[in-house]
C-alpha cells in the first residue's frame, strides 16, 4: 500500500493511506470509513439482489406452463410479495446508497461523509432488518403474501410474517432517512471550494434531490404500515369500515410514498447515465441546467400523482382526470432527460466499452417503460392495463432495465477506481449482451400477456397464455445465469488485472478521476481546488 | 443543426413510415390476437380498444425519430470512424423545442382520453342493475333492478379440480369457467354495483371494458352495454389472497328473449327451494 | 442545550396533541368521518321541492359477517330533489343471544354522498337486537336541490358489522 502515490489532487506529504483502526471483522463493525461503508452497502444489496432473484427464478418456474409444479398458491404469493420488497427496499435502494457512499465526497471533493458514525448506523440497520424479512419465511403462517403494497384488510388478515415485514419496513425506512439526510448535508456543507451546486456533477444533483425525496416519503410509509400494525392488534380501524375507517386510505397513504418511491429508484440511475454518457462521448453533458430542473420537477410532481396507481378504486371522475393530466406530465422533463443524453451522444466521438454500453441500453429500453407509462397514465384506458402483466412489463422496464442497468453501468465505470484494476471487457461486453437479450426475452412478451387479459399475482393461468410465459420462464433463467457471469467478472477484478491509471477513461472529468487507482483509504483530507471545465464555459 | 440533422430528419420520417406501414397491416391480424387486447364487446371496450391503438401508434412514431437519432448517432459519431468530439453543450431553442412539442402532444392525448372518462363515470339511466360482491374466493350476484329483480346466486370456479393440481392438460376455459354465469341482455344498459365481504377483489371484464375494484362496506358502481352476444370471460383483478387466481368471472350475453327465459327459469328455481322449506316434512307431501 | 432539548421534546408532544383538532378540522373539511352524524342541520336552505326532476333511489343492504337477516322493505324510490323520504330497511337477528351492529351507509355513485342529507337514520348509532329479534327501521333523506342534473340513479347501500364485545 505505501507504494501507491499520494493523493494528487493536494500534492503535500500527509500521513499514509492505509487504514489505521481494528483490523478484521471488526475494521467493518465499526466502520467509518464512506468508503468501507460504500462497499458493505454494494455488498449486501447484491446479496439481496442474489435472494430476490433466487424467488424470482421459483416464481417463474411455477409459472412455466399451466397447473401447478412447483409450489401452491399460498406460497407463490409470498414469494411475489418478498420478491417486491427484497428488490426494492433490499437491492435497488441500498446499492444506489452504496454509490453515494463511495462516490459522492469523491466526486464534490469531501474527505468523508458529514455524519461517519451515524453512517456506520445506517448501514448496520440494514442486515438485522433483512434478516427480520427473510426470517419472517420460517415463522407459522410464512411470510406476508399481501404483495409488496400490503393493501389492506388483506395486510390485515396476514399472520405474524406481516408484523415482521412492518418492523423490517420500519428499521429500513430509519436507515434510509439516516443516509439521506448525510448525503444532503455533506453535498451543501462539504463540497470542495469552487464547486457552487451548480458546477456540481450532475450524480450529485439527482442524490441531493432524492435524498430529500426519501425524507419526506419514508415517514409516510412508516405511517401507513403503522397503521395496519395497529389495526392488527390494537384494535384500530383505520382501513376498516365497520369502525368509520376506509379500506382505500391505505392505498392513498401507500402510494402517497410509493410513487415519489419509484423516483428514489430512478433519479440517482439518471444521474450515473449523465455521469458516464459524456465520459464516452468526449463531450461536456448537454442542458446541465435543464437536467438538474427536469430532475427537480420531476420529484414535485411525483408528489401529484400517486392516484394513477388507483384508478379502479372508484374516485369521481374530476379526481382522475386530475391524477391523469399530473401523470402524463411527468413525461415532459422525463423526455427532455433522455433528448440530453441523445443530445449529448450527437456528434460526439463514442466508443463502447461496457459502461457506455449499458448507459446506451438503459436509455433505450428505459424509454420503453417510459412509453408504456404513459399509457398507463391514460385513465379510461389504464382500466385495462391495471393489474395485469402489462404493468408487470412496465416497471420491470423501468427498474430493470432502468435502475438495475444504470447500476451496472455505474459499477463497470467506477470498479478501476474501487479495486486499481481494470475489469475484463470482453466479459464484461458480453454480461451486457446477455443482460439485455435475456432481459427483452423475459418481459416482452409480457405486455401481450397482460394484453390479452392475464392478471398478475397468480401462480397458475389458462393455457392460451402458455407460450409467452414459457419465453418468459427460459429468458428469466438466462437472466439468472448471466448475472452470476458479472460476480465473476467483479471478483476477478478484485483480484487482479491490468492496473488502471487515475483517469481510467479518456474522456472522464471529475475530481473523483484526480486521486489515484485505487482510491486511497483517505482521500481529500485538504479540500482540493476545483475547476470546471465544459459547462458553463 | 445543420443541413446533415435535416437530411437525417427526412431519412428518419420515411423509416417512421415505413415502419407505420408494416404495423397497420399487422393491425388487422392483431385484431383479437393474443398481442392485443380482446374484441372488445361493447363501445366502451371499443372507445378503449380505439385509444389504445392511438397511444401505441404515438409512441411509436416518437420512439422511431428519437431512436433514429440515437442510433444513427451511434453510428455515425463514433472514435472508431474519426469521429471529433464537438464542444456545444446547450441550445435554448432546441430545449425550448423539446419541451413545447412533447406537451402538444399529450394534449393530443388527452382530450380524447377525458371524453372517455366522462363517459365511463356515467352510470345513469341503467336497465339493469347488478351487485358483484367478492369473496374469499367467488362472486355473488343479487340482480337489485330491472328486468330480473331478486334473482341472487353465488358463482364460483367450476374447472374440474384435477386440472387444478398436477399434470392433466388444461381445458381450454381452464379458470375462466363458473357454475353460475352472470346473464345479461344485448343492448341494454347493465350497471354494476360492486362491494366485497372481506378484502379488496376486483370485478374485471376485458371484452366489456370494465373493471371496478370491491371494497369491503362500500360500494362503487360502472357499467356496460354490451353490442354482440357471446360468453366473455374475466378474472379478479385484485390480489385477495390464496385463491385470488381461482375466482373468474363470466357474462352471458344473450337476446332479449332469451334474458326473459332465463330470468323465468331463475324465479321458478328460487320459488322451488323455498316452496320445499315450506313443507314441514317430507313424508307428510304428496 | 438540555433546554433546548427540552424545548424541542415539549415542542414534539405538543404537535402530536394539536394533530388531534387539526385532523378533525381535516375530517369536517373533507366531509371524512362524519358518517355517524346527522347532516341534519345544514340542509335548511334548501326546502325548495323541485318537481321537474325525478331521481331514482334503490335501496341496498349488505351484512359483513353478521348472522343477520338485513334486507330494505322497497327494492327503489323516485323522488324530487328537495323531497322529503322515508324508506324502511327490516334486520332480523337469526341467533339465539343479543348482538350489536353498526350500520355504514355509502352511495353509488360516489359523487351522491355530498347531496344526500339522512335525517333520520339507524346508522346513527349502534343497533342491539335480542335473540331473534326483528325491526323494522326508518330512513328518512332529502337529496337537495344542488344534485347535477344528470344525476338521475342514486344508491343508498348500507353494510352491517358486527360491534365486537357488546350484545
Ligand atoms: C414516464 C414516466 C412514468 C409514468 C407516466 C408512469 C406511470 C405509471 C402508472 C400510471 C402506473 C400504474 C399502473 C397500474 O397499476 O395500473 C405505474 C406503475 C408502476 N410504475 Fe410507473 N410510470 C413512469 C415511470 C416509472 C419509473 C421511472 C419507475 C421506477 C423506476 C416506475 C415504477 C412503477 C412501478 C413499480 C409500478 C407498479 C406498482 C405496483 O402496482 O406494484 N414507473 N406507472
Ligand atoms: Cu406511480
Ligand atoms: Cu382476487
């Protein structure tokens, strides 16, 4: 380690790099390292990634042809509804935090995170919640199979996996708040001189406004699933008519946070693609400004239309046509998002190498969940569409091939810097490849599914639905598969490989490409002077 | 942009075209495919059906220009051909642009999607009126007005339960069939009142158009006027539990004298039962 | 900075008591939860009967795990706006020991609810009914004058439940 030049970017001799507290086991307990607690972050949301997929993979064996194979329908459900929550609150959530972790005090030129202990809090919520979630598996009655939403009464009616599922729910939400709030104050408090926001890079913008979007929402999710606990077991009646309560305020609470929650998932994916697209264009972002107000409105309108997702509850005709006209306006700054980053590809001089490759990908099959978003945001015709495998299709593009990719593309862009090696491109062109055909062959067809009329949520479905769940079943297992291809293309870039310079790519600009590869244990402990280059001249 | 965007633009609008082309002829086939939704049954299911297709054809046209962009880009502007980076990172009147022509466009949208709504909350003036509530795990049906008045029956999945477990091949209604399908005339006006017993179902009718969630202690209504005769088929459409797949719904819509006849068989069924609990015993009968 | 601990610890528990007449200010807004009480009082501007129009009102009625018999005694109504109604609803209690429900009325479509004023209605309060009793129950409304015109069908539908630890 004291072989690895100092810290370029405050040229002065300080003490070394490496680490100096305990050592072992307990060097991660007690980590306060942004960089240590990155990695833990990265690490457990791709074992929850590994888990979910695993119910995923069930699911979609059972779903293989007509008839019941594999597992009944009590138990189908409650590997519907773990799969939602493990992805979302356990894979997608966590591993964006593990981003800002370790990137943004490298990228605003921060030694640290502002609040190191409180982090190492955050993150060691996290394992004793999933194991609370996944336990709850193994407790009489099983886990809650009320789906990820946990509409009640049926949420109501779940034995004691749901209670806790609400008590994972709680401690997740705890720690997510805890990071969102370090993230917002070491972005405003901590940048290095010279940065003003708005010379900030553009994956900061998307934290900033998402770290504000969690605080504001999780609460409310606490609320809502506090509220069936009590209803539960305290005698409550909160979603319950016969004491003056209401089935559907759950469901106005719930997506109250849950549609600025797809935001959480989506804004820091935006922000990695507008990271790595002019890496590989060699050529500064196109509309900086309007990225970051397309970002900004699109967090304040997400707070207008969680009623897109109830438009079958019955609400007169004035509410929906409300909830629809705030909807499909969502699609404006989201539009002018991904004309940028065409804007920014245009006439620049591109090459491919795997981050690219998935930023490209994520673009293009992001926007298809953006198109059938926007029909699902037409009212009269989201009669249709709601509860089915048309928006299955749906949010499987914009997670998957959304969050999920712009993850990948974020990890294959900054792994050089994390580990000092590069990582195989041959394989890693190849995980691509195999991510985005499988990804295709397994949803796709989904939307003629939900189409011609199956529902989703059941474990078995008439046979004129057969072959396009049979694609459906072969495409998720390569899917699978592929994804084990990129644990060994990560492990075997931890191991070794051809060193990576500082810059790592040609075309990089930011003061996260100014200290060398492999980030040193301590980066920026004297602020570094920042300039900026490209944008705003 | 220069004379190259404009050239590109023209290249991009003949693709768009052609790719049009291909997809209304499949339009036709795609009629009742399984790509598509069901025929629809009724001119709500129809109006739905026609917004639909406008959706679809919007987002493809859009998703053809801006595609072409992008892949002609990828193409073109790549290190590998000699590509330069250009420098231009802002343009007020194309941020403008692309922001003004996307909001036309979803007025486009929408003003043809309201007229639907409107249409779709207006539930006055039925013929007939049906309550739909959900159970744990079936329908029950009570005709409340209308041609039919009193009839109630509970209806619930009626595939044999062989097909349910292992191995014997699905017939061809496999858990879209019920032992008391719901009977309706053609042509007239059926509202449907919907509430449920327990948790929330859903009361899902593709070919018909409608779906309304049944919420336990309240009730919601939709409706349909139903256009051809024919046996249309739909499923609960919320989660509600273990046997949520297994609780399918089926409409009959026959002529109108036919609705008479079933209605006259269903009275005297109901009157049968309850002359029988009259009798006291029923050695002391006949 | 134990004071201002202090301060922000009262502060907190205060809020979470102010919540209680906020909501309910909430609640009297929105027209939320004031299901039990009678509407009664602010329907005085408008006795006006107006005869030109005529609303049918059918009559619903649902029991929510209840064993008892709860049907209403007319199958509809058409009235004017403005009229005064009553209609009768019949519960029959079907078990051998006392049981106490609570009626929750709810209107079809949903817009109604804001043009329907219940006078008089047993889902005001709580019903005890002995073993096997039956009652016949009034309810007494006036949709007022303020209904949109297209506004021709109305539901009235009540769901019983059961008061759990009375009876
Ligand atoms: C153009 C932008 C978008 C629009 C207009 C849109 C619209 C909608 C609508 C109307 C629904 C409700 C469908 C239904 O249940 O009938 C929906 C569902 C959903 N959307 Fe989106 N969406 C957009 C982008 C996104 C993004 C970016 C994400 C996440 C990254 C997302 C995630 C979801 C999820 C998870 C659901 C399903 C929730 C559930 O029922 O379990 N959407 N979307
Ligand atoms: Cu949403
Ligand atoms: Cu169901």
């Amino acid at each position: 380690m004291s072989a690895v030049p100092h810290d370029v970017a405050h040229g002065h001799d300080h003490h070394d790099d490496h680490h100096h507290g305990p050592t072992g086991l307990m060097r991660w307990i007690t980590a306060t390292n942004h960089k240590d607690i990155g990695t833990m972050y990265l690490i457990f949301s791709f074992i929850m990634f590994l888990s979910g997929g695993v119910m995923a993979l069930t699911l979609r064996a059972e779903l293989f042809q007509p008839g019941l194979q594999v597992v009944q329908p009590e138990f189908f459900n409650q590997l519907t509804t773990m799969h939602g929550l493990v992805m979302v609150f356990g894979a997608i959530m966590p591993a964006f935090v593990g981003f800002a972790n370790w990137m943004l005090p490298l990228m605003v030129g921060a030694p640290d995170m502002a609040f190191a202990r409180m982090n190492n809090w955050s993150f060691w919520l996290l394992p004793p919640a999933a194991i609370l979630l996944i336990g709850s598996f193994f407790v009489p009655g099983g886990a809650t199979a009320a789906g990820w939403t946990l509409y009640a009464p049926l949420s109501v009616q779940m034995g004691m996996g749901m209670d806790m599922a609400i008590f994972a729910i709680h401690i997740m939400g705890a720690s997510s708040i805890m990071g969102a709030i370090n993230i917002v104050v070491t972005i405003l408090n901590m940048r290095a001189p010279g940065m003003t926001l708005m010379k900030m890079p553009l994956f900061c913008w998307t934290w900033l406004i998402t770290a504000y979007l969690l605080i504001a929402v999780m609460p409310v999710l606490a609320g809502a699933v506090t509220m069936v606990l009590t209803d539960r077991h305290f005698g409550t009646t909160f979603f319950n008519a016969a004491g003056g309560g209401d089935p559907v305020l759950y469901q106005h609470v719930f997506w109250f946070f849950g549609h600025p929650e797809v935001y959480i998932m989506i804004l820091p994916a935006f922000g990695i693609v507008s990271q790595i697209i002019p890496t590989f264009a060699r050529k500064p972002l196109f509309g900086y400004a309007s990225m970051v107000y397309a970002t900004a409105s699109i967090a304040i309108l997400s707070f207008v239309v969680w009623a897109h997702h109830m438009f079958t509850t019955g609400m007169p005709a004035k509410t929906q046509i409300f909830f629809m006209y705030a909807t499909m306006l969502i699609a404006v700054p989201t539009g002018v998002k991904v004309f940028n980053w065409i804007a920014t590809m245009w006439r620049g001089s591109m090459t491919f190498e795997t981050p690219m490759l998935f930023s490209v990908g994520f673009i293009f099959v992001f926007t298809l969940g953006g198109f059938t978003g926007l029909m699902l945001s037409i009212a009269p015709v989201d009669i249709q569409y709601q509860d089915t495998y048309f928006v299955v299709a749906h949010f499987h593009y914009v997670l998957v091939a959304g969050s999920l990719f712009a993850l990948f593309a974020g990890t294959y862009y900054w792994l050089p810097k994390w580990t000092g090696y590069m990582y195989d491109e041959k394989l890693g062109k190849r995980h691509f490849w195999l991510s985005m055909i499988f990804f295709n062959v397994t949803f796709f067809p989904m939307h003629f599914l939900g189409l011609a009329g199956m529902q989703r949520r059941v474990p078995d479905y008439n046979p004129m639905f057969a072959d396009f769940n049979e694609l459906a079943t072969v495409g998720a297992f390569g899917f699978g598969l592929t994804q084990l291809l990129f644990a060994y293309v990560i492990i075997k870039c931890i191991r070794g490989g051809e060193k990576a310079t500082a810059q790592v790519w040609e075309g990089a600009e930011g003061l996260e490409w100014t200290v060398p590869s492999p980030a040193p244990h301590h980066t920026f402990e004297v602020p570094p002077v920042f300039e900026a280059k490209g944008h705003h001249h | 942009m220069t004379n190259n965007a404009a050239l590109l633009m023209k290249k991009t609008v003949q693709a768009a075209a052609g790719l049009g082309g291909i997809f209304a002829a499949s339009a036709t086939w795609a009629a009742n495919s399984k790509y598509n939704f069901q025929e629809p049954a009724s001119r709500m299911a129809a109006d739905i059906h026609d917004l639909h297709m406008w959706m679809i054809w919007i987002c493809l046209i859009i998703f053809v220009v801006v595609f072409g962009f992008m892949f002609y880009s990828i193409y073109a502007h790549r290190k590998s051909k000699g590509a330069v980076a250009a420098q231009f990172h802002e343009s007020t009147t194309v941020e403008i642009l692309w922001t003004v022509i996307p909001v036309l466009i979803l007025v486009g949208m929408a003003w043809p999607a309201t007229k639907t709504v409107l249409a779709q909350k207006d539930t006055t003036n039925a013929d007939i009126t049906i309550k739909a509530t959900g159970y744990q795990w079936k329908w029950g049906y009570d005709y409340i007005k209308g041609e039919g008045e009193g009839i109630a029956f509970v209806s619930t999945l009626s595939t044999p339960r062989g097909q349910l477990e292992f191995g014997e091949y699905p017939g061809e209604n496999y858990l879209l069939e019920v032992d008391n399908p719901v009977v309706v005339p053609i042509g007239k006006k059926v509202r449907i009142l919907t509430t449920a017993q327990d948790v929330i179902h859903a009361w899902w009718v593709p070919a018909l158009g409608v779906k309304q969630d049944a919420i336990p202690g309240f009730i919601r209504d939709t409706w349909f006027r139903a256009d051809r005769e024919g046996v249309f088929r739909g499923v609960c459409a919320e989660l509600c539990g273990k046997d949520h797949g297994y609780m399918p719904i089926e409409v009959h819509v026959v002529s109108e004298e036919k609705y008479a006849a079933w209605v006259a068989a269903q009275k005297q069924k109901s009157a049968a039962p309850a002359a029988a609990a009259a009798q006291p015993a029923p050695a002391s009968a006949s | 900075m134990l004071v201002r601990l202090a301060i922000a610890a009262v502060g907190m528990f205060g809020f979470g008591f102010a919540l209680v007449p906020f909501y309910e200010k909430i609640c009297e807004v929105t027209g939320l939860r004031n299901l039990l009480v009678s509407n009664a009082s602010d329907n005085a501007e408008n006795t006006q009967v107006d005869t030109t129009r005529n609303i049918v009102v059918e009559m619903d009625a649902n029991t929510h795990s209840l064993a008892w018999r709860f049907k209403p005694l007319q199958s509809n109504v058409t009235v004017h706006p403005g009229q005064l109604v009553r209609v009768d609803y019949e519960i029959e209690n079907t078990l051998d020991r006392a049981v106490t429900g609570q009626a929750i009325p709810s209107y079809g479509p949903k817009v109604a609810e804001r043009h329907f004023r219940k006078l008089e209605c047993f889902c005001f309060t709580q019903q005890t009914l002995g073993p096997k009793e039956k009652r016949i129950m009034p309810v007494v409304f006036v949709i007022d004058g303020t209904a949109p015109v297209d506004m021709n069908e109305i539901t009235l539908s009540y769901t019983f439940f059961e008061v759990a630890g009375k009876g």
